[in-house]
C-alpha cells in the first residue's frame, strides 16, 4: 500500500454563501454609530431594513446611504428597502415598533435605548 503526504488541493474548501442577511450585517456593522439594524421579509424578493442611530448627523447618515447603495448593487435582483430611525435619546419603544429580526444591536446601546 503507497503512502501518499496531503497537499493543499487534497483538503476540500468550505465557505458560507453570501446571503443578504450577512451582507447587510457585515456592511453596516462597520458604522459605530448604528444603534441596531432589523431585517424582516417582504414578499418573494424582498428584505426591509430598519436602521437605528441616536442622533441625527449629516455625516453619519451619508456614510449609511453610501453604505445602503452599496448592498442594493450587491443584490441586484432583490428589492431591500432601508429605513432610517433617529432616536434623539428616546426609547426605540416610544419612537417606532421595530419589525422582524434584530440583525445586529449593539448591547450597551440597545439596553440604553429601550429596545428589549
């Protein structure tokens, strides 16, 4: 019996395939002002996002609708609505009903702002 030594090309290679969830979560993630992001289905080919920041900050939104262009180019076939929701300090509770799944929150944050 001949022993053969592993090479590279002899290990089968595994990745997770891009969804729209985890693109959305891994673009806007890269924010530090963004609060908590929500995803919930609409229709066959559709996702709504519902972002929220606490202060309303021209610069900040820019870099989010920068960053909102750039999932819908990444999933042309796909209808992602996005929403903006500025808290100004409020619970999210007061201010809007967050629908479907938390995508991401950031935990300090999103105990601060009244979401759980």
């Amino acid at each position: 019996m001949a022993i053969r030594a592993w090479g590279v090309f002899d290990l089968a290679t595994v990745c997770a395939p891009v969804t729209p969830a985890s693109a959305i979560r891994d673009t806007l993630i890269g924010i530090p002002e963004i609060e908590q992001v929500f995803l919930e289905p609409e229709g066959e080919r559709g996702i709504s996002v519902l972002v929220v920041i606490d202060k309303k900050d021209y610069p900040t939104q820019r870099r989010i609708f920068e960053k909102e262009i750039e999932i819908g180019d990444s999933f042309p076939a796909m209808e992602i609505s996005f929403s903006l929701v500025i808290r100004d300090g409020r619970p999210l509770r007061d201010v809007v009903s967050p629908r479907g799944t938390v995508l991401f929150a950031r935990e300090a944050l999103a105990h601060k702002s009244g979401a759980y």
